[in-house]
C-alpha cells in the first residue's frame, strides 16, 4: 500500500507518470492513490524526488 505525504508533495506528477494502472491522479493541491487499482509495484515511490510516497505493509 502506498501513503502519500501530503505535505511534503510538489505536486509535481512525476508519480502519475509512470503508474502503470492509473491509480494516482493529481487534482489541484491534492495527490490521490486509489488503493484498489494500485498494484504496489512501487514506482511511484521509487521516481519521487521529494519522498513524498512511502510503501506501507
């Protein structure tokens, strides 16, 4: 499962990009993670410039 710290985020969809089900979307100041589309394939959290996403258990 991946978190996203909201507080930390840029915004600055690198993470959107490379989701290769679609799960995270962008809207205004807020990142979204739909927990059921995503696969924890981690790449999101691994493109983060920011550290802004972290993979839970």
């Amino acid at each position: 499962m991946v978190q996203v710290k909201q507080d930390v985020c840029d915004f600055c969809g690198t993470c959107v990009s490379v989701c290769p089900v679609d799960a995270i979307e962008l809207l205004e100041a807020v990142l979204i993670i739909d927990q059921e589309k995503c696969i924890d394939c981690m790449k999101c959290v691994i493109v983060c410039p920011l550290r802004a996403l972290e993979g839970t258990k």
